[in-house]
C-alpha cells in the first residue's frame, strides 16, 4: 500500500510495516483511496480525522442557502384597500430575501373573471418590478391563478 502523512517517508510499504510504523507513532492507520492501485492509506490521529470531516461538512452546509417561499392570496374582486395592505408585505417578503407566490383563488363561479384576476398579478408585478422579478407569469392552475417573484439580487 501507498503510504501518505506527516513525518512519513511517502511510498509502497507492505501492510504489516506501515501498521508498525503507525504503532511506533501512537497514531493510526486510515485507508483514503482504497480503489486506487496500490491503496492509499495514511497515518493520522483518527478521532481527530474525523472531528475535522464532520467540521466541513457543517461548513458546507451552512453556507447552503435555504429557499423561502411566501404566499400572498387575493381574490378577483380584490379591492384598492386590500391590494395595497398586500403589496406591503410582498415589498417585506421580498427585501428579506424569500422568494413570493402570489395568487388569485377563484370560488364557484368567479372562475368567470380569470382575465380580472390575471390584471390583478400583473399590476402586482409591475409595482414590485424594482425588488424583484417575475419567476413564472401568472398560470391558470384548477381554481388558482399562480404567479412567482424572485427577490433581486442587492448591488
């Protein structure tokens, strides 16, 4: 076996004589390629190998950003008050980074005023243009009209 680490001369040892110089160093002996030709295998403190991989491995996952969605629902006959109230927290959504999901939910009958409800997205679009940007155009699905916005990017 290949044998790699810190005060090791690097080279091919057999098994048996890199264990006894792992055991003459009190560390161990830690297989890392075992698919290469020879094996790959280093001398190190193990629990401390290990301290050190679980350490970057919360590192990396830390620095995974976590996708927000946050919903707003109006209706077809959505009046001025209400949009306004709405949009104010669509701006809140948007500046803390989440992504939004506004839609229009249509009961019974008003599935006639789809065209009232699309104008509605789209007037919600065009107001928050300068905080984020339109995803996905509003898309009729069942009885809700969807529309997504992403946050935009802070120069």
């Amino acid at each position: 076996m290949r044998l790699v680490g810190d005060n090791v001369e690097v080279g091919v040892y057999p098994v048996r004589k890199a264990l006894k110089i792992a055991q003459e160093m009190e560390l161990d002996l830690v297989e890392i390629s075992p698919k290469a030709s020879p094996p790959v295998c280093k001398i190190l403190e193990y629990k401390k190998f290990l301290y050190e991989q679980k350490k970057r491995e919360k590192a990396l996952k830390s620095k995974a950003t976590k996708v927000i969605i946050k919903e707003i629902r109006f209706g077809p006959q959505t009046d001025e008050h209400d949009y306004e109230f709405k949009k104010k927290h669509a701006e809140k959504f948007l500046k803390e980074g989440a992504k939004l999901k506004a839609f229009v939910f249509f009961k019974g009958r008003s599935i006639v005023f789809k065209e009232q409800g699309q104008i509605l997205l789209l007037r919600l679009a065009q107001d928050l243009e300068e905080l984020g940007k339109v995803e996905q155009l509003p898309k009729l699905e069942g009885k809700r009209m969807t529309m997504f916005i992403s946050p935009k990017k802070p120069k």
